[in-house]
C-alpha cells in the first residue's frame, strides 16, 4: 500500500520536518516533529497540491482551523475525508 493516503501524508510531513519516515507516528504532533508555524503551513500546502485538495485551514490562527492538526494521525484522517469527499 504504498500509494495510500497514509504513507503519502506521513512522507509530506517527513519531508517538512526534515525527518526519516520511520520517524512518524501517528500519535505525534507536528510541533513535537520539529515544524514551527511556518512549516506547518508549508505542510499544508503540500498536502492540498498532491491530493488535489483544499484543506479548511486559518493559517493566521491554526488554532481556530477547522483542520484537526493535533496530531499526524488526526491530520490523516482530515485528509482521508476531504479525498473521499466527505468533508467540504
């Protein structure tokens, strides 16, 4: 399953943390990984451009986004739903 949604999201983030992949876990949170705010956004914009998706996301207050960046796991899950279409 190479291809899948998880591996995909876990080697955006990998790559923004400047991290090995096996480095990621799900329980991790993006400030833990080492991603200041700026690179949380980079993330973001990763995210959307390989999926094909907008990612609800207030950049100017990521604590008040409707995205759920508490951890790697809640960030796939969000993702899963937008690709899926159940999100909007």
């Amino acid at each position: 399953m190479e291809n899948s949604i998880y591996s995909q999201v876990v080697e955006i983030i990998a790559e923004q943390a400047i991290l090995d992949v096996s480095d990621i876990s799900p329980e991790a949170s993006l400030e833990e990984l080492g991603l200041d705010s700026l690179g949380i956004v980079e993330s973001i914009f990763a995210l959307e451009e390989n999926f094909g998706i907008q990612i609800p996301f207030n950049s100017g207050d990521p604590e008040k986004s409707d995205l759920d960046l508490s951890s790697v796991g809640s960030i796939i899950r969000e993702i899963e739903q937008l690709v899926l279409g159940k999100k909007s």
